[in-house]
C-alpha cells in the first residue's frame, strides 16, 4: 500500500506529548485546499499527518472507528476496517475506509450529529434548516427556525452549528434572523444568535458570526467567531474566555481542553469584525491552524499551524483512543486494491422495527411549522432504586489451544461444563480444586468469584476477586464486577473509584461502563449515566439491561419519546424482560396514548401489579393491590439490608428529638410547601434535624437550614451509613416525607435508626412496611373505611396539607402572551399528563362543547403527547386549537399566571398535590373529585384545608355540573376568587399546622 502525502507543519513543544495524555488523534477539514487531514503519533514518536483530498470538504464527525464526512454534494462514512491491536503497516491503528456516500446536492452541509439511535442530523445551511438523511430524495427537513417562512435554497440565516444534549440536538447557531436570501451577509457584525430548537426561543443573540455550540460540562459553548472568542451561554449572555488569534470554526472538547480550529479571514465577508480590529490592537496577525485551550484559566497551551498548508480550517474532530490514524482516499490505487472481507451473517430476513425513521426516534414534534418541544414535569418512581440484577461480569478462560492440558485446567475446565449445566456447588468444587492445584492461575479465582457473585453470596466473592487482582491488577473485567458488588453493598467510593480505574485500563470495558452508569444514576448525575449506558450498548448491541436503564432515566427527565423507544428495544432484544410490557403502557400514560388504556388497567390488576408501587398511584386500582405491592416491596428492602444488619441502641433527651428526611429539600414541591414549618417548631420541647439526600442546594435549602438546629447532607452516605449518622444524632422521631419515590432511601429507615418512624406528605399510599410505624395525615386523605389498607397506624391532623409562604411575580400578564382568548372561559389543569385518564378527558371536552368560547389550558409536553390530545379532542367533536399549552417558566412567574386561568380542574385516579396547592395560593380554584385511594383524595384534603369544600365533588356528574356552573355564573365564581386570595384558611396557617403536628407527634411518642 503506497503511503499518502503528509504535510509538515510547526506545532508547539508539547503538543505530541499533550496527544499522548489525552490517548486521542484529531481530524480536521480545509475546503479551501479540498483536504481531510488526520493527525496522530508514529511509534517513534513523530509527528504523522496524512491528508487526503476530497471534493470541499467540510463538516466532520468522527468516533473511535467511524468518520462521517460531508463534502460538495456528497455525506461520505468512512469505516475502520482494522482489528482492536492490529497494525497497518507497523504504526496505524485505524485505516479508515470511504463505505457509504449520501448523495444530497449542493446543501453546503456546515455540521453533522448522530443520535443515540445512529441516526445522522445535519445543518442544512442552504436550506436554513435541521435535516436527515432520505433514502430516496436529498434530505428530510426536521427543524427550521420559526422565522424563517419557507424552506428554499437560499442560505437565508446561515444556520451552522449544532449542540447535542445526551446526544440529541438541542441548540442551533445561526449568523442572523434574515428570513431573505443571503441576507445573513448584511448582519455579520451583531446579528447573531443561539436558538433552543426544543423550544423555538431564541436565547442569547447579539453575537458575532457565531459557529460550533457545544453542551460542555453543562455549559453551552460556541465560537463568536466575529470576535474571535470561545465562550459560554449564561443567563442569556456570551462569557468570553478566551481570544483566539484567528476566525474560529470548528470546535471540540475533551475534559478541561477545548480543540479550536483557527482561518484567516479570506475576503469581503469577513471584513469589518471586531476580530479584524482586536488583531490590530494586539499587533498580531491572523492564524490558520489549530489551538487547544485550558477552560479552566483560558490559556492557549498548545497549537499547531497550518499557514504553510492552508489558510482556512473548516472542522475539527478527536478520534479517541487512537494513535496513528490512515484512511483512503480516491486519488490513488490503494482502495480499489484494498478488499476486506466481514464476519458471515445469518440470512435470516431481518424484523423491520417500526420506529426505524430518524423523525420517529428522535424528532417526532420537531417539524418545519411547530418545534415546541419542552420537557414536561417528569414521574417521579423508584429510578435510584432499580434493583442491580445480574451485573455485567466477565469470565476468563484459558487459552483456545494450551500447550498440556494439566490437573489444575481439567479442573478449571469441568467446573465451566457444570457452571453451564446449572450445577453451581459442583462448578465450585471444581474451581476450588483448580485453584488448589495452581493458586496462581488466574481464571480458575475469576470465575469462581462469578459463580458466588450470582449466588449472592457477596463477601466470598469479594475475596476471590481480589486473589484475582493480586495475581494481575490490570484485568479491567474483574475489577469491574469487584466493584458491582461494592455498588450493590452501597460502598460508593470505592465503587467509582474502581469503575474509573477499570475504565483507564479499557475503555470499552462494558461491565465497568454499565455499573458506573449505574452508580452515576444512583447520584442524579442522569448525563454522565446517559453516556456511559449509551456507550456500553454501543460495544454490546443486544445488551438489554443498559437500554433499560437508559429508558428509566429517559422517563424520569420526561423525554417520554426517547423512553418509549428505549423500553421497545428491550422488549425486541427480549419479550420476556420482566413487565417490560407494562412499562411502555406507562410511558404511554406519559404520551395520552390511551388505545390500551382498559386492557392495560385489567393486566395490572390480574397480574398482581409488577409496577413500582409509586406508579400505581396514577392507576385505578383496587387499595389491597396496592397494599399488597407495596409490602412486596417493604420486604425485598429489608431482606436486602439483612446481610448486612445493624444494632442501634436509641437516646433519651430532654427534648424531643426530631428528624426529616428527603430527597426534596430544595426547590422541589415538598421543599416549597414545607420549608416554613422548622422555624415555627417549639424549641422548649423539640430539637430538629434535616437529612437531605439529595446534593441539590439553592434559596429553600437555606431556609430550611436556617429553620432548623441541624442539617446534613447524606448523599454521599451508603444507606448503613446514614442510619448510623441518624442513630448517632439520638433522633427519636424519623418523619419520611418521600416515601417510594426518586431518589428516596428507604433502605436507611428499614436500619430503624430512631425508634418511631413515620410517613408524611411526600408519599400518597401506604409503605407497608414494618420500619414505618406511623402515617399522619387527615380523615380526608384516610377515612376510617380506607385505613385497612395501611399498615401504618394513623395519626390524624386537622389538616394534612400546609403551605408556606411563596414569590409571586409582580409584574403584569396579559392572556395574550400565553396564546389564551382574551373574553374566553379558561380551563386549566396543570398537573402532569399521566395523572390524565381518558373518561375525564371525555368530561373536559364536553365541557368546552358546553361553554363556547372556552379553552383547556393544560402544560406543555412532548409533541407525542400534544399530538395525541389534538387527536382525542378533534376526534370528540373539539377543535384542537382549543387545546393551549403552557411553557415552563420560573416558579414566582407560574404562581402569577395562575391568575390568568378561571378554573383548575383536578384529575381524578392521581389529584394534583402542590400544583393544586399552586393554584389556590395564586388565587385560581381548582374543582376535584376524590376516590378511593390516597392520591385520589388529595385534592379533597386541600381543598377543605382551604375552606372551599364546595369544590369537592361527589361524582363524576357532579364534578361536570359543577364546572359548568362556574362556567356560566362569573359573579359568583369571582366571589370565590376573592376569598381564597385571601390565603385565611388552615392551609396558609403555618403557625397553627405545626401546633397541631407537635400534638400528634407528643401523642406518637407517649404511646
């Protein structure tokens, strides 16, 4: 194979040496000299920078073994076609191949995304658009700027960059708002911005030629390239870090570096830029090449220049984990002489997935008239409490062929034929002998350690991979599920600590990349999760469990689509996959997909519900199912922490000593509602402690700290570790305000740290368990004829719901800046979407054929969701423009807007708990009907808490008649108004709440 031309080129002292560091080669393109030029390291540590020529070639992609390439017409991908470990040549670990071209036409292609589905997005320049790949046209449109009024080949905005969050696009650059052609070229100086295409906002603008955003350590960064500085996006606003000496293009980071391409402006168009007048401030000339820039202190610590080549960089790309990079070009003999010859495939035909459109998998709302596509407020379910069933392991054999079968590998090799038949005691048997014959042989201590690892049998494992890692201590597979039972034991620290290590040693290491995804998910770090889960069903395909995971965490940040979609893969990959089922109908909740909804209802009821017990909450279920599931539950926690017991002896004070323990205690509904009440607590006779377990921390936190004698942190306890920290602060009353939701840990209160533990407001059911002594709420929530179903004792308060004092935004809101009729009659329900049943969506449209004129103004949400609600509503005779969503704004602005609505309507299976709350503080009534379970009695408890028990309804008749009675008599529904702006009542009554909860509490401890 002749060898390509290579370019020679200055670059700083230490630029190999920082290559080397990072393990990393770069790729950049120059369609000024229509070149694709890699850069690594040779073995004898010389520089190595090959380029081959391509017709202008400009956006680039690239992975470990893939480059995707976007030239003149053409998007080229070019494949590795080298082996892990093989050499071409003696010196290049990849050889990348052009495979597959796109041909697109002239669409002046400016960047190029894939998808966590492999689907490739691209900025359409030409037609100021986001688009994809058509197998029988030039592209799909997916996305375009609301201002910009048709797709045409005009280069309108000159919309160029592309940021992907967790690997979908998020956010856009363009160089202007111009909806003419080229009109971009007239607004170069200041004329542009950063659009959120899931939202349509525009969210910072006044920027200079702005190119390559990138989401970076949950920053938005881009290029101002007008100025030549690298920046970030805060409050709407660039920060400049750094001046770069040249027109920046083309950026990427790797941890604190960011990798800057650097052009000579080249002709009118860059003329007139702040950039051209810094360069002559600072007595420098332009640059081409490229710069690697420290973010943490904005100094350039490296470069490599490129005048002597070239004068414009188009795009760079990192290939990680690559050395000496090759590919082929078309100029030589090389690729037609170049065969390479796959692995054979099962001519099976294949099963044709239905979501196999990038529209459908990524995009689905996402079009070229409506690109609104906000997050809704997610479910709240046991996402940190996934159970770790069958980590990831890695087994070792000994070689294929070896040189004399002796005793110790005929023992090794029987106990692998009775491991896979299921005879787990003779397998160990083996192994062990094995081991005795030759204490230093490797496999036979790994594979033991697997085998108790799966019989839970967790300390002796522990040692045997230990063995193992003393033999060798650079075996990634087996520190790696050392460190999966550390995370199972709740041992977090060494259990990352681990995970890293495994994963400098192999960075495709699956099982440490699934299990440290894991324990990331465990701490609320969802992105890093995201992207080690999606990592490791890259390396393994058909790995099911890490989908799973991405889908629960998909679910959680209510990307329900993405969810979906996830959950579907699992069930291809495997039908049986425990109620992998009912998880998708769930989602579907999520999406108002109800063409399942009975049959879906009737499954959970006869299967005995294998749903957390949280999400049945949203279903109507019978209250023994979910007593039932939940001591289901209560009892796998505690058999789980009884391999692990505790003894604690408990403390006499003088005071009673108190103890609140959440996930919540910040900005969050329960922190909002409840924050007021640790202050007003009598000191005389109560000491109070906070446990918070989450790390978040913002305005309430403090307050919450504030009011109370004694706040800590236990996020980054394991659950022993936090009830011993209990125990140790003598606490005698444990209050548990989160129950079986995110984030909570229940596994701390099953230790029993205080002798009384109870449940309160945070939890609407039942725990069914017996570290859960009490329940204190009201007869509304639990009336005599439900407290069967609990078995907690219950306590009763007055009022079970308090409220204290919260921001209300002062400024004026007009109907019109929300999309809402200015005359119209509005209805409004703001709680989550999953809480929506269908037999009360029916009630609602029947209430707007009822009321002319009138709206339902309900939250925004996935397209998908918003879809099927247009849907069901066109489908009842209501036209779907009748349906008006409202965005996500901060929290004193929500409460203000209230105002703006004429009457809430509560959902029935699920009430709304603090968005009820919400609604009655900014002075909108909410009508409810309550049922048979705890979270359908919500509402009821709130509203008699408010003094308005004239909007608790009886029926779902009564709950229609009265609507429509408030509907039609404004005066008296403003009377009403009135009086709850009032806030006079039990609910807004903090100081009185907490004398009747120290009541209880006294009544508690002296029992």
């Amino acid at each position: 194979m002749s060898n390509p031309k290579t370019l020679t080129i200055p670059y700083s002292r230490h630029f190999l040496e920082w290559l080397d560091q990072q393990q990393l080669s770069l790729g950049l393109t120059t369609y000024q000299t229509n070149r694709l030029c890699l850069i690594g390291i040779q073995p004898d540590g010389q520089i190595y920078t090959p380029v081959w020529e391509f017709d202008r070639p400009m956006a680039l992609h690239a992975t470990s073994d893939r480059l995707y390439l976007a030239t003149r017409y053409q998007i080229w991908r070019l494949e590795n076609v080298l082996e892990a470990g093989q050499l071409l040549q003696d010196k290049c670990d990849r050889l990348y191949v052009p495979r597959v071209a796109h041909t697109t036409g002239d669409l002046d292609i400016h960047a190029i995304a894939i998808d966590p589905n492999q689907n490739l997005i691209f900025a359409n320049t030409e037609y100021s658009c986001l688009a994809t790949l058509h197998p029988q046209h030039s592209f799909t449109p997916l996305w375009k700027p609301e201002f910009i009024s048709k797709l045409a080949p005009e280069d309108r905005c000159h919309l160029n960059g592309i940021a992907t969050v967790n690997g979908i696009p998020r956010y856009v650059t363009a160089i202007s708002q111009s909806d003419v052609a080229s009109g971009w070229r007239h607004q170069r100086r200041d004329g542009g911005i950063v659009i959120d295409i899931h939202t349509n906002q525009i969210i910072a603008q006044g920027l200079s030629m702005p190119h390559s955003p990138r989401w970076h350590q949950n920053q938005l960064w881009l290029l101002n390239s007008g100025t030549g500085e690298l920046g970030y996006i805060d409050n709407n606003q660039f920060i400049p870090v750094t001046f770069c000496p040249g027109y920046g293009r083309g950026l990427i980071f790797i941890g604190n570096y960011a990798i800057v391409g650097l052009s000579k402006p080249r002709d009118y168009h860059f003329c007139g830029l702040l950039l051209e007048e810094k360069l002559q401030q600072k007595q420098a000339a332009p640059r081409c090449g490229i710069v690697i820039i420290d973010i943490t202190s904005g100094d350039i610590i490296e470069w490599l220049d490129m005048d002597t080549e070239a004068s414009e960089i188009y795009d760079v790309a990192i290939l990680p984990q690559v050395r000496c990079p090759m590919a082929l070009g078309f100029k030589t003999g090389n690729i037609s002489k170049l065969i390479t010859i796959g692995q054979p495939i099962n001519l099976t035909p294949p099963q044709t997935s239905p979501n196999s459109n990038p529209e459908t998998l990524l995009f689905r709302g996402i079009n070229c008239q409506n690109s609104q596509l906000t997050p809704a407020i997610a479910l709240t379910s046991n996402l940190s409490k996934q159970p770790i069933i069958d980590p990831p392991q890695a087994t070792f054999s000994p070689p294929s062929s070896p040189p004399k079968n002796t005793t110790y590998q005929q023992h090794f090799e029987q106990g692998q034929a009775l491991k896979k038949q299921g005879q787990l005691a003779g397998a160990e048997t083996c192994f062990k002998k094995a081991i005795l014959a030759n204490p230093n042989y490797i496999p036979a201590h790994n594979n033991l350690g697997t085998l108790l690892q799966q019989q839970q049998r967790y300390n002796e494992a522990i040692i045997c991979y230990q063995n193992t890692l003393k033999l060798n201590p650079n075996l990634p597979e087996t520190l790696a599920n050392l460190c999966s039972i550390y995370l199972l034991q709740d041992q977090l620290q060494p259990a990352e600590a681990g995970l890293k290590r495994a994963l400098e040693m192999n960075p495709q290491c699956v099982p440490a990349l699934y299990n440290l995804g894991l324990l990331y998910k465990q701490q609320a770090k969802l992105e890093a999760a995201i992207k080690l889960f999606q990592a490791a069903a890259s390396h393994q395909p058909n790995y099911t469990e890490a989908y799973f995971q991405l889908a629960e965490i998909w679910e959680f940040q209510s990307q329900f689509t993405l969810a979906k979609l996830a959950y579907q893969r699992v069930q291809q990959l495997n039908p049986n996959y425990p109620a992998i089922s009912h998880h998708i109908e769930f989602v579907k909740l999520n999406l108002c997909d109800w063409e399942n909804y009975h049959q879906f209802i009737n499954n959970i009821i006869q299967s005995g519900a294998i749903l957390a017990p949280f999400q049945l909450n949203a279903l109507p279920i019978p209250p023994e199912l979910s007593q039932k599931v939940a001591q289901k539950k209560a009892a796998s926690i505690s058999q789980a922490i009884s391999q692990n017991p505790l003894k604690f002896n408990y403390q006499k004070t003088d005071k009673l000593r108190l103890g609140y323990i959440s996930p919540e205690f910040y900005s969050h509904a329960v922190g909002r509602l409840i924050k007021d009440i640790f202050k007003q607590h009598n000191r005389g006779e109560f000491e109070v402690f906070s446990y918070h377990l989450l790390s978040a921390h913002d305005e309430v936190t403090d307050q919450i700290i504030q009011g109370g004698d004694e706040f800590r942190h236990l996020d980054s306890l394991s659950a022993p570790e936090a009830a011993q920290q209990i125990n140790n602060d003598g606490i005698q009353i444990l209050i548990d305000l989160a129950g079986y939701t995110g984030y909570n840990k229940p596994e701390i209160l099953a230790y029993q740290p205080a002798p009384i533990q109870a449940s309160f407001l945070g939890y609407p059911n039942t725990m069914g368990a017996e570290f859960i002594q009490y329940l204190i709420t009201d007869n509304w929530v639990v009336p005599d004829s439900l407290s069967p179903f609990y078995t907690e004792e219950i306590i009763y308060l007055p009022h079970q719901f308090i409220c204290s004092q919260m921001d209300i935004d002062d400024q004026p809101l007009n109907r019109s800046d929300f999309g809402l009729p200015e005359t119209g009659f509005v209805f409004a329900c703001f709680n989550r979407h999953y809480k929506i049943s269908p037999d009360l969506f029916q009630v609602w449209m029947q209430l707007l054929q009822e009321v002319e004129g009138s709206v339902l103004w309900l939250s925004l949400a996935v397209e998908e969701t918003l879809s099927h609600l247009r849907q069901t509503a066109k489908a009842a005779g209501v036209d779907p423009q009748r349906l008006i969503f409202a965005p996500k704004i901060p929290h004193n602005q929500y409460l203000a807007r209230m105002e703006l609505a004429d009457l809430g309507l509560d959902t029935w299976n699920y009430n709304g708990g603090s968005t009820t709350i919400a609604a009655l503080y900014g002075g909108l009534p909410v009508l409810t009907k309550p049922g048979v379970t705890n979270a359908s009695r919500m509402g009821a408890s709130i509203c008699a808490s408010a003094g308005v028990t004239e909007m608790i309804c009886n029926s779902a008749v009564d709950y229609q008649e009265k609507a429509l009675h408030w509907a039609t008599n404004p005066q008296e529904l403003q009377q009403l108004r009135q009086r709850i702006k009032g806030r006079d009542s039990p609910l807004f009554d903090v100081p009185q709440f907490v004398k009747n909860f120290e009541t209880a509490l006294q009544q508690i401890w002296h029992r």
